[in-house]
C-alpha cells in the first residue's frame, strides 16, 4: 500500500450543482418562514442531512464534498435571512422608495463574497488550529461514521 495520504475530492462540479440547488431551496423556504413568522432556522442541519443523502447515490463522493454543499446550503439560507430582515426596514423608515431588483441582488452578491472571504481564512484559525469536536462542521462526519 502507498503510504502518502490520498487526496479527495473537495470541489467537484456534483458539489457545486448540489450547493447551488440547495441553497435556493433552503433560502426560499427560508425566506417565506422569515416573513410570514418573523424568524428563520438554520439550514445546516438539513443541508448537511439531505446532501448526504443524493451524495451517496453516486459512486464516489467523500466527506469533504458533503461539507462544502452544507456550507455553500447554510450560506444561502444566511443571506435570504440578512435580506429578508434588513430589506423591509429600510423602507420603513423611508430610506428606499422604489426597489430595484438589480441594486439588491448586487448588495446582496457582495454581502455573501464578504462572508466567503472572512470564512476563508478564518477557517483555519477557528476549526482546524482549534481543534473542535462540536458544532456544525462536525456534524456530517458523526452522522457518517
């Protein structure tokens, strides 16, 4: 047997579809419960649970492209949230009087690349270096063993 570690998969274009896919439907969902209730609930759980269930339907699928569909899935359900409760209030207290679909989807395309790009170096520092053995990262690798 090779002793050097083998690299998976962490990227892959069935990743990326299940992410995209997920998180418009998690962000809907969201998005509705948010303004018919005034709350919303984490989409990590579920995402975590329903892409590890189409990710066992191919052949060779590994944890890490489950972790990236559960975050790309939770981030979308984060920005319907940030969009569902900020959106309104600006046009309560008047500051918007006319809503313009392109000007949201850019505030809100800039408001999720900043979280991706705090999320990336904080990474590190936060799960890896820390060790952690709770939370949400760590939830599809318990559910898998």
């Amino acid at each position: 047997m090779n002793s050097e570690k083998q690299s998976l998969a962490e990227i892959t274009i069935k990743a990326v579809t299940l992410s995209v896919v997920l998180s418009v439907v998690l962000a809907g969902a969201n998005a509705y419960l948010g303004l018919f209730a005034g709350m919303t609930v984490s989409a990590s759980i579920p995402a975590a649970v329903v892409s590890m269930g189409v990710l066992r339907l191919f052949r060779r699928s590994n944890i890490l492209e489950n972790n990236i569909v559960q975050t790309a899935a939770s981030e979308g359900e984060s920005l319907a949230a940030g969009g569902i409760f900020t959106l309104p209030g600006l046009g309560i207290f008047n500051y918007w009087s006319e809503f313009d679909f392109v000007w949201v989807t850019v505030i809100a395309g800039f408001g999720g690349l900043l979280g991706v790009l705090f999320t990336i170096p904080l990474r590190r520092a936060l799960i890896v270096e820390a060790n952690q053995t709770l939370g949400s990262p760590f939830i599809p690798a318990q559910l898998q063993r």
